[in-house]
C-alpha cells in the first residue's frame, strides 16, 4: 500500500469544501423534486441524503471531512386523495415527494455557510503564508 502524504490545511479545505458542495447538491436535488408525485408508493421521490466521514490523518493529526456517498431517505412518501391527478392509482391517490422544503433551504444555507467559512480560512492561511514570506 502506498504512504499517502500528510495532509495540510489547503487538502483538508479542499475535502471539505468538496463535501459541502455534494451537501447542497443533495438539498437542491430534493428541493427540485419536492412538488412530484408518482402513482405508486414505489414510484415517488425520496430524498437525497449525504453519508460524511470524519478521517483522521495520523501524519499531521488533523481530523478531515469527505462525502462518503449518498442513499435514500427512508421516509414513506405523502399519500394524497387526488381522482382527477393523471397519475392516480384506481383508487385515486397519488404519492408526493416527502421533501420538506423548509429543511432543505436550510440544508442549502449552512452548507453554502460553511462552504463560505472554508473559503475564508483559505485566505487567511494564504495571507499568513505571503507575509511570512515578506518578513524573512
């Protein structure tokens, strides 16, 4: 196996920086999807979740955030009396996306929150780095 390098501030950043970006591409995905519905329970949305991992990089100690992947979310969709919907089931429901829009616009601002932080912390240690540069 090969020795991976220790991470520095700018790999960690950027992990992380990667990992709010999925995080507000999964909320902006169930907020586009939100107002669907299907004509089975098996049929309809369900939301987008992001699995994150904490790494810990024994080189340098600092501890690191990545998106691990995305799954469902095991929420039972909204089952909704609708005849006259062209997706209604002979009984006439159809099944809507159990996307709370309100969480997901949340979901978006602290990700685009922390995304901004990340950002911030980035030229701050670059700053730091030019003027240790400048008085050596």
């Amino acid at each position: 196996m090969p020795e991976r390098t220790p991470m520095t501030l700018f790999s960690l950043t950027t992990r992380a920086m990667s990992a709010q970006l999925v995080r507000i591409n999964a909320a902006t995905s169930n907020l586009a999807n939100a107002g669907s519905v299907a004509s089975s329970e098996a049929g309809a949305y369900r939301p987008i979740r992001v699995v994150f991992a904490a790494e810990l990089d024994r080189a340098s100690g600092l501890v690191g955030v990545s998106a691990q992947g995305l799954v469902r979310a095991d929420e039972a969709p909204i089952r909704r009396h609708d005849p006259t919907h062209p997706l209604a089931d002979k009984d006439g429901f159809v099944f809507a996306a159990p996307v709370d829009e309100t969480a997901e616009m949340v979901e978006i601002m602290e990700g685009a929150r922390q995304y901004q932080n990340l950002v911030q912390a980035l030229q701050t240690a670059k700053q730091l780095m030019l003027e240790t540069l400048r008085n050596t």
